[in-house]
C-alpha cells in the first residue's frame, strides 16, 4: 500500500528537458540576482527559441551536444531554479532507459536540491510567484518519483506531499501558460485512476483532492499541443495512458510514433514505439525497428541496452514462433534470456515467456528434455499466480 501511495504522488511530476551535466555545488550570484529572481524565464518566448535545439538534443540523447548549447544558461541566470531544474531532468533521462541503474541519482538529487533552494528563496519573498512554485512542485515530484523507484517510500511520500502543496498553489491562476497545466493534468488522472483500480485505498484518498480523469487527459493534451518545456513529458504521459489504462492503442501508436521520429535515437522512444506495433499487430515495422534497436545495442550507442534490447528481442522470437520459424523463434528468444540476465531482470513477464516458449520450441523439435529444463526456469523466476508458472506447470504435467 505504501508503494500505492508513493505512486500517487510521484505522478504530480511536471518538466522539461535541456543538458548541463557537472554540477559545481554552489552557485555563484552576480550584480543581476534580484533581478534574476523576480524573472519568469518559462514564459520567455525568446529563451524558448534559443532553447529549441538543445531540448531536441537532449530528448534525442545527444548529450554532450545540448551540454555545449546550454552551458550558458546556467552562467546567464546562475539564481533561477530554472536551469538546474533542467540539468537535473537530464540526468533524468539518463536513468531512463533502464530505472535500476543508480549511478546518475546523485547528480540529479543535487541538481532539484538547488533549483529548490533558488525556487524557495523566490518563494520566501512572494509567496504568490507562480513560477516559484511550479519549479517546488517539479523539483519534489520529481525527487519523490525516484524515492519511488529506489523503495524509499517515506521520503517518497513526505517529498510526494510537499509537490501536491505547492501544485495546489498554482491551481485558480490565470494566464500561466499551458506549462502550468502538466502537474494539474497528471493529478486529475490519476486521483481518480488509483481509487478505481485500488479500492482498498478509498479511505486513503478521501483526504485528497478529487480528480477528474476526462479533464486530466484533456489537460495532458493541451500540455502536449501547447507547451514548450513540458510538451515532450505530457506526450510521454499520454501515450503511457491510451496504451495501458484508457484502451485507445491506436492513438498511444501515433504518439509513438511521432516520439520516435522526432528523437530517433531516444531509446525509450525507440522501445515503446516497437511495443506498440506489436501490441497493434503491424508486424513488419515492428520488425524493422526491432532489428534497429538490436543494431544499435551490439553497435554500443548511448542508452541503449539490455532492457531495450529484452523488448525488441522478444518481439521479433514471438513474430517468428507465429510463423513456425523455429529456429529464428529460438535465436531471439535466446537472446531475450541473455538480456534479462545482463541487467537482472528476473521478474520480467519477457523473460518468462521466452522460457515458456523456448521449452514450446524444444518440444516441437523433439527435444523433451530441453524443454523440461526451460519450463523448470520458467517456475523458478515466475510467481505462482503468473500465467506463465501456470502454463509450465500444465506442460510439465503433460509431458
């Protein structure tokens, strides 16, 4: 249940995306840090033009590239939350692609520590700044969604708490722009998700605010249509939701679909966009990037790995198990077992199935032995209630 909770709260997150990764701890204040701290830079129509490029390279994982762009910022405004806001949310998406992966959470602790440290001060002096309080609520949604993910759940529910106060602030006010919507929009849906598919957590979140799932989605897209920092986020959100909860796979495809074509070489992207023309049966582009994501993984570019690797792998064994070309099936399932071990992933439905299915193959190839051994490992890693334990347990049984 705590987990629950912690969930709940870590979907209030709100962002964007630039590059800067060496944080050199303090800031450093210039003769212009009043005026810096009163300046609505989220709103700045010329910072976002000069912004542009970098944002696309950050979301394209050319890194080093959008650090090099925007090594200014930093030094332009070095007392606006603002760019370490945006340096800790590229260390965000270096975590990404696989979430276990821990060597980026300091820096990205650090970078929202100061980009709260300069939102606060904001804060402290008016308590009615609005962007101030955007970059609170950001920066603890944040913080909370990777306490989440590390199991914290204390500290990702006390920072979970402090994000819905200071997104509460921002609600009733006019003219700020579609950036502001982002946290409310995530919050609408997912207030009224939770309690649907959790009913044990009712009594919970009847000190919450009610959410409104229809007006959170419409949010979510006028955030993706509109804005400039958090577009790229509400898209990601959205296609997560129409694929998985709202039962709309066609339109989570074109979001897809778009993503990876605007950055080709997000692996997150890449990945998401494969599942979903497996899921929507389009199995010849499914193989096409499939093949890609293998080829970027063994050729060693940046962010792709085992996890991805897992999905695409899978995916292309499947296909070919559909079209008894067994020997295909076996390699890319072989393959899938290898990735899941690379990165540990032993909980993985992916990983379960290709054993379920490499025992399938083995015995259509008269190797009962073999198959013996995979459906064996299939009962070792897979919970007893999975479909997959119970799948292996009849095959054992048949056999």
């Amino acid at each position: 249940m705590q987990k629950v909770i912690s969930f709940i709260l870590c979907f209030l997150m709100v962002g964007a995306a630039m590059a800067q990764t060496q944080w050199e701890g303090e800031a450093w204040v210039d003769q212009n840090a009043k005026k810096q701290e009163k300046e609505m830079l989220l709103l700045n129509m010329n910072l976002q033009i000069e912004a542009t490029q970098a944002v696309n390279d950050m979301y394209n994982f050319k890194f080093e590239k959008a650090e090099q762009q925007f090594r200014w910022l930093k030094q332009k405004y070095p007392t606006h939350p603002l760019p370490y806001f945006l340096m800790g949310l590229s260390e965000w998406w270096k975590i990404m692609p696989n979430i276990n992966v821990e060597r980026y959470d300091e820096k990205f602790v650090a970078y929202m520590d100061t980009a709260i440290y300069w939102a606060d001060r904001r804060f402290q002096a008016d308590p009615e700044d609005a962007e101030a309080s955007f970059f609170l609520s950001a920066a603890y949604a944040f913080k909370s969604r990777l306490h989440s993910e590390r199991k914290n759940w204390r500290k990702a529910a006390s920072t979970g708490k402090e994000a819905l106060d200071y997104l509460a602030m921002n609600r009733d006010k006019e003219g700020l722009g579609p950036e502001f919507l982002f946290g409310d929009g995530l919050y609408n849906y997912y207030a009224e998700w939770v309690p649907d598919n959790y009913p044990l957590l009712k009594p919970v979140l009847m000190f919450f605010p009610d959410g409104d799932k229809e007006l959170g989605v419409k949010q979510l897209r006028e955030v993706a249509n509109n804005a400039f920092y958090t577009r790229t986020e509400a898209q990601y959100f959205l296609m997560r939701i129409l694929a998985m909860d709202e039962n709309e796979p066609r339109e989570a495809l074109r979001i897809s679909e778009y993503l990876h074509t605007s950055f080709p070489d997000n692996p997150y992207f890449h990945r998401y966009y494969a599942r979903m023309l497996y899921s929507t049966g389009r199995y010849n582009k499914m193989e096409e990037e499939s093949v890609e994501i293998l080829a970027k993984i063994d050729s060693g570019m940046v962010g792709y790995e085992a996890t991805s690797g897992r999905y695409a792998s899978f995916y292309l064994g499947q296909m070919n198990m559909n079209f008894k070309r067994w020997e295909k099936a076996k390699h890319y399932f072989e393959r899938t077992v290898e990735f899941a071990q690379d990165n540990e992933a032993y909980d993985s439905g992916y990983l379960h199935y290709a054993l379920l299915s490499l025992g399938d193959i083995a015995r259509e190839m008269g190797e009962e032995k073999e198959a013996k051994r995979y459906y064996k490992k299939v009962k070792k890693y897979a919970k007893r209630r999975d479909n997959s334990h119970e799948r292996a347990r009849e095959r054992l049984k048949d056999m």
